[in-house]
C-alpha cells in the first residue's frame, strides 16, 4: 500500500513554512481558544492548573465528606454535622492540577506524500499537531511532542505556558519526514520513558507491515488515554492510478511493475478495507478513540467538528 511521495503540495498556506511563520489565521487561533481536552481517565497532574484531580485539595470546589482520622487537619472538620451526629467528619475539595498532553507524530517516509492538490500526510499531520498543542498551552496543560520513525528520534518534552507555541511551532516547521517505519518499537520505547501518562494523541499512517498492536498496547499499560489520529491521502483511499507504472515504496527503495486495471484496483480496495477495518477494530475492541481522516479534509473542520465529543470539547 505505500507508495513513493510525489512532494508537498502546491498552494500550502505559506503559515506551515519557516519557523518565523505563524501556523495559523488570529481568526482560527480565536476558534481554537475555545476548545478544551476531553480525558476519559483521571490522571495525577504536577502543577496547578485548570483540571479537576483524582487527587484531594483544598481548593474552592467542595467534593464530599469523609470521617476524620486521627492527624487531619481541624481546620477541615465539618462542626455543624458534628453537632447532629456527634461525628467528626472532614470536608474533602477536588484539587486543580494540569493534564499532559502527549503528541505523537508519525515522521517516517512514507508520510510524505501527497496528491498534488493537498498538503503532504506529514504537513498535514505537523499543522495537527500544531493545532492541538495550542489547544493544550491555552488550557495550561503540558504538551510534549515525540517524532518516531525506527524510534523515536526527536522530541520535545512537556511544556507549559501560552509562550511555548511559537517555539514548539517553530520546532515542528523544521522537522523532515524520512527513514523507516517501526511502529511498535517507537510507541513502546515512548511509553517506557514518559515520565507521566496523560492523554497520547498518535498521528500516523499507520503503513507499517510489522504492525501496530504491540506499540498501542504498551501505552495501554502506562493506562495513557489513547487516540489514534489515522491520516492517509485522498489517493491513497480513492486512487484514480491507470496505466502501466512502476510504483517506488518511499521507505525501502523497493520497485515493483505493476499494471492497473479494473480487477488490480478492486484488489487493492479489498486489502485497504481490510487493513481500516483491523485498525478500527482493534482500537474499539481496546477502547482507543479512532478517527480516520484525509488530508483534504480541513483542520477546522476536523477540529472543530469531527472532534468535538471524543477529543475536544
């Protein structure tokens, strides 16, 4: 199913260039400060933020009532329900602390295509996760970000404050998909280093033949809130090829003579479907938020609509 990319995309917005560049429109920017990150899990957080925390506090927001033991806080003693039980019972707060949110993007070779008309998978992808680390900073959590191919190569570990997006803006605008894909080995070595679980946001392709299940599983295990962000190219799920071609694999230089007829294109539409129905399967089976998405459909639209429930809100 891969294929060798044909470039970026002509008319990419001139915001996902340079680092100097900004990603996106004031006006998107607005739409995007709107939108919070939605957690299926509680997770212990680091700092003060703007999330309720599986922990207790003291914060301004009563949670309930628990009996008093011996060394808590009197402070905290509930007088009036002593006086009608005789019991000393303790008014519990919900504590605010921050979620981290953890990017993991998919910068191996085979992302970098494109049909011409839309941005290449890994543009695509780098303006994604541009979007939802605003997304994050505006809401005072912590974003990281970590770039795999065979391994993780290139990160940026988690960070808070609206004064981090034009620098991981930048960082992102200078990274450059190559080499192999190795998914299992990148998500697992990820998830044996990530200091804190938080919500982990994978956008990939997904076009590995060794696999992805291994990979997911491990950031099951760290019990990291998983969603899977599929982004393949309008070509790669319609192809319109005819003809007789010679199709190059991006990552491994491999060459094949193919000749596309009516009967090649139904084969290759039974083995796509197979391949989204397992991925799709196995993350519902796993309770992993999948969303499939072309790169010629909008970030707005997806951000602001095919997200909203399940990842945002």
């Amino acid at each position: 199913m891969r294929r060798a990319s044909r470039g970026s995309a002509a008319g990419e917005p001139a915001a996902a260039g340079a680092p100097g560049q900004r990603f996106f429109s004031n006006t998107f920017l607005l739409q995007l400060e709107r939108l919070t990150f939605v957690s299926r899990r509680s997770h212990v957080g680091r700092v003060k933020g703007e999330r309720k925390s599986p922990r207790r506090g003291s914060s301004v927001e009563f949670a309930d009532y628990r009996p008093y033991e011996i060394g808590d806080d009197l402070r905290y003693v509930d007088w009036n329900a002593f006086a009608r039980l005789n019991r000393l019972y303790l008014k519990v707060f919900m504590d605010e602390e921050d979620l981290c949110i953890h990017l993991v993007l998919d910068g191996s070779a085979s992302m970098d295509f494109g049909d011409g008309g839309n941005p290449t998978k890994f543009t695509y992808g780098v303006r994604l996760a541009a979007a939802l680390a605003f997304i994050g900073f505006t809401n005072l959590e912590r974003v990281g970000v970590a770039v795999f191919r065979d391994r993780v190569s290139e990160g940026w570990l988690p960070t808070r404050g609206r004064n981090q997006f034009l620098p991981l803006a930048a960082f992102l605008a200078g990274l450059v998909p190559a080499g192999p894909t190795h998914l299992n080995a990148s998500l697992r070595q990820y998830a044996q280093r990530a200091k804190d679980s938080g919500v982990a946001i994978v956008i990939s392709d997904f076009l590995d033949p060794g696999g992805y299940e291994d990979g997911l599983r491990a950031l099951m295990e760290r019990r990291f809130d998983i969603h899977v962000l599929h982004v393949l190219d309008r070509d790669e799920l319609r192809p319109t090829l005819a003809g007789d071609l010679e199709l190059v694999d991006a990552e491994s230089g491999e060459v094949r003579e193919v000749s596309i007829d009516p009967e090649t294109l139904r084969g290759y539409e039974a083995r796509l479907a197979a391949f989204l129905g397992g991925i799709e399967g196995f993350c519902r089976a796993n309770e992993i938020n999948y969303v499939r998405v072309s790169t010629d459909v909008p970030l707005d639209d997806l951000l602001l609509r095919r997200l909203k429930g399940s990842l945002l809100q």
